[in-house]
C-alpha cells in the first residue's frame, strides 16, 4: 500500500518516534510516506534524523520528508496526525501560575479547568487553521486524527467548526485497563474484557469481565486496597470506586482537577495524593515532568538517536490507537477501541452534541461506534458539569467572546469551588493578556483587560501549590536514573 500520512506538531520528538515505529509493524504500510510538519526546525531535524535511522537500520522503502510549511506536509494526505502543544511550555507555566494566584492548584491542567479552558482557546483557531488546510490540499475525504489536549474541545471544534471528518485519541483507558488487569491478578491484560464510557479523562469502566467473569465493585476496592502500590497512589480513585460504584480511567492527579471536592482546600489535598511521581496529584506535575523530559532529550539526544539504529519488533507495537485504526481502515483487519466523536445518541443520557469517549469498531467502512450506552447517573453527572464546560469554551474561542470564555471558567468546577465572580474575571483577563500572542480572537478585548487590570482592587497572592516540586536539573535526573539501575 503506498499513501500519505501528515504528522503535524512532529516535533513531539518522542511521540512522533511511537507512532511511526507502530505505523512500520504493519507490514502493508512500509511503502508508505509520512510528512512531518513543525514550526520548530531544530524538533523537525532531530525527529528526521531518528526517523532516518529507524528506516535505514530496517530497511524498508518508507519515505519521510519534513516541512515548516504546514500545506506542503498535508499536500494529497489520507491521514493527518495532529499532536501539537501551541504556545508550548512557556504558555503552559501560565496555565499553572497564574491560577494559582487565585488559589486555584491544579496538576495537569490540560483538559478543563482554568490551564485547560485557556490551553483550548490556544489550540482551536490552529485546529480550524488545519482543517481549512485539510479540506483545500488534502486527499479527499481525509481523515484528522486528534492527539492534541483539550482532547474533547479540539475535537468539537474541528468537526462542528472546521467540517472534518475527526476522531480523537486518547491512551487513558488502555493505562486503566492494565492497572486493573494487574490487581486482579491476570497473567495479560488480555485477559481483561471492558467497557469504557463518559468523556475525554472522565471515561468509567461500566463493564468489566476477568476470562469471562464479571468484576464487581466490591471485589475491584478490595484489589486495589490490598495492592501495594496503586492503595498508595490511587487514592482518589479508590474513594471514587467506593461512592461512585465504577473506576474512572483517568490518572489521581488528573481526575482530582475534575472532583472539586478533592482540591478545593489545601490542607486536603495532600491526604488524596501521592508524591512519588508526578501523575498522583502533584502540583504542576505534567509541567515539571514535561519541562525535565524536554530537557533530559535535548541533552541525551546522541543516545536517543543511537538507539534508533535496530529492527523493529511488531511484537512491541505500543496500544496507541492511530497504526490499529489506519491498519483497520485499509485492510479490513478489525479493531476494537475507545474513541472521541460526537455523541449522537451513543450515550443516551449525554446531550448528542457533545464528544464522547466510548467504545467503536473499525474495518473498511470506517469507524462504527457501540450505540445505546447508558452511564450511572453520577457519572453522568460529573461529565454533563464538564461538557458544559468545554461548550462554552469552544464556542468563545471561536467567537472571540470575552465574557463568555469567563463564564465558562466560573462554570468550571474547581474554579468554582475556590474563587470568586470578581476573581475569576480578573484571572481571565490576566491569563488573556500574558498569553495575547497564541490568542488572535482575543486582541480586541486586550486592550480593554489591560486597563481592567491596571485600576483592579481584587488581590491576589504569591502561592506554589500545596505541592509543588522544583524542576530537577540533568544531573539530579541522572543520579536518579543511575539509582534505579543499581536497585534494579
């Protein structure tokens, strides 16, 4: 099979190495071309020279070519990947510092929340930006496959704005199932059958079997309790599992920023999370971890491109969705997942605009999604306070809608739990203004933000978080690389 796959945001050097490497252990798809696209040269050439080396050590007649020039990349593509970070970490340290002003701690903060509502009014006039690129030089009938956070809103945009045929991706549930799989004691995680529904980081899993068997939520608390190391880390989790009925997919750190019960209060935070990585609840964790692994790989990248040079093992493809679902497409092969697209009735108890994360088949007629699913309702519950959340954002990214991208932080849920009316648009218009040159829909309202702020009476204090760790250095990052060598 010879087509073209477009990479946009490949200098996500690390991810974009994944995906390839899966994309080559099918074996139809070695003929293939794959164009990377990044407004970094300096990420484009270090992810060419590993793709190269991949390629060379396998000797396979896939062709890789690299462009700054978005259109060039997507020029006669089938299939667009898009895992792109606009405003990179510098715009990231902002989605975290500045809340944190207002008393607002997050962990993440990608997905809703203050960093995450302002992440999506970032990314979705680029996303639009890309679909116009999509319909006009694309293959026709292409299909865009959404990696990027908010995961739920950049999907939204691009199929309700941008006229698309998308789909969004996400490995969160492919990361709970295997925790479950390992407390309850199965030799594969194969051996787990599941069903995953709700939205984008809050998906729940309704259904699950053991080799047949159906787990109940008593039986699922006592494995996680007795387990020695998720009873440390998931305890937010646990206590979700307990009152809820059903285990959430998402990470301790990511699903405290959704349950404002566990967050609202400082002093409380620190009993629902575990600091042994950053994924459990740290403050700021995901920039921290983000900033050290863009460091780390700047520094190591000799050895990252020594390690390039070996065969490919099919055996090793990693469960991202994108290689199962283009294999899927075009060869038949079916394959079974979960997947954000519009609702359209498959969750009969979310409203049928939203975009959902549910399971689907794919084989040659496309993407065909498991209909008629019902969620408990305080799932339901928790999800229909996010998608609230995310409608509003994505329609004030689009519009340019000060006040509505205000109301649509003080319906976030944390937000909500902590700060004011007054403080949350004052917090807007400063999280606006420092980032006003990734936000184009907004420079009308600046002006006017500015002088908000300069003549504002609501204060504001210099806080960390309720745990905050500092970025670790190289040295420190080796010294514990190297500890863990020994121990192992």
């Amino acid at each position: 099979m010879s087509f073209k796959i477009a990479i946009i945001g490949a200098g996500s050097v690390g991810f974009t190495k994944k995906l390839f490497t899966d994309l080559l252990c099918v074996p139809e798809f070695r003929d293939i071309e794959v164009a990377l696209t990044d407004i970094s040269q300096h990420n484009l050439d270090m992810i060419r020279a590993i793709l190269d080396k991949i390629v060379e050590a396998n000797g396979f007649p896939v062709k890789v070519t690299t462009h700054t020039d978005r259109r060039r990349a997507l020029e006669g593509a089938k299939y667009i990947i898009s895992c792109v970070r606009v405003g990179g970490l510098e715009a990231y340290a902002d989605d975290i510092r500045i809340p944190l002003k207002y008393g607002i701690d997050q962990c993440v903060g990608d997905t809703i929340c203050a960093g995450g509502i302002l992440y999506g009014q970032r990314n979705i006039p680029v996303i639009l930006d890309f679909c116009k690129d999509i319909r006009e030089v694309a293959a026709p009938g292409a299909k865009f496959l959404n990696y990027a956070n908010p995961m739920a809103m950049n999907t939204w945009a691009a199929i309700e704005y941008g006229k698309v045929d998308t789909v969004g991706l996400c490995h969160g549930v492919q990361h709970g199932a295997e925790q479950i799989a390992e407390i309850l004691g199965a030799k594969s995680p194969s051996e787990l059958d599941y069903i995953c529904s709700g939205i984008n980081h809050q998906t729940w899993f309704i259904d699950l079997r053991l080799n047949g068997r159906k787990i109940g939520k008593e039986e699922l608390v006592a494995a996680f309790e007795a387990h020695p190391v998720f009873s440390q880390q998931e305890k937010l989790r646990i206590d979700v599992l307990k009152r809820f009925g059903v285990y959430s997919t998402e990470s301790n750190g990511h699903l405290s920023e959704y349950l404002p019960w566990y967050r609202k209060r400082p002093e409380e935070i620190a009993r629902w999370i575990d600091m042994s990585d950053w994924i459990h609840g740290e403050t700021g964790g995901y920039l921290r971890h983000s900033t050290e692994t863009r460091n780390w790989f700047e520094t190591e990248f000799p050895q990252f491109l020594a390690s390039a040079a070996k065969p490919i093992d099919p055996a090793k493809r990693s469960n991202e969705h994108a290689s199962h679902i283009l294999e899927a497409l075009e060869t038949g092969r079916v394959y079974r997942g979960h997947f954000n697209v519009k609702n359209n009735g498959v969750i009969s108890n979310l409203p049928a605009d939203a975009i959902i994360e549910s399971p689907g088949f794919v084989d040659r007629f496309g993407i065909n999604m498991v209909s008629g699913i019902t969620l408990p309702e305080a799932c339901a519950a928790t999800c229909m306070a996010s998608i609230n959340v995310q409608r509003m954002s994505v329609h004030a990214a689009v519009s340019g809608d000060i006040d509505l991208l205000k109301l649509a932080v003080l319906h976030d849920p944390l937000v909500g739990a902590v700060a004011t009316p007054e403080e949350v648009w004052q917090m807007v218009d400063e999280m606006v203004v420092a980032q006003a040159r990734w936000l184009p829909q907004y420079a009308d309202a600046v002006p006017a933000a500015k002088e908000r702020l300069a003549t504002s009476t609501v204060k504001t204090r210099d806080w960390a978080g309720a745990a905050r760790r500092n970025v670790r250095s190289i040295e420190e990052l080796r010294a514990e690389k190297s500890a863990l060598k020994k121990a192992v």
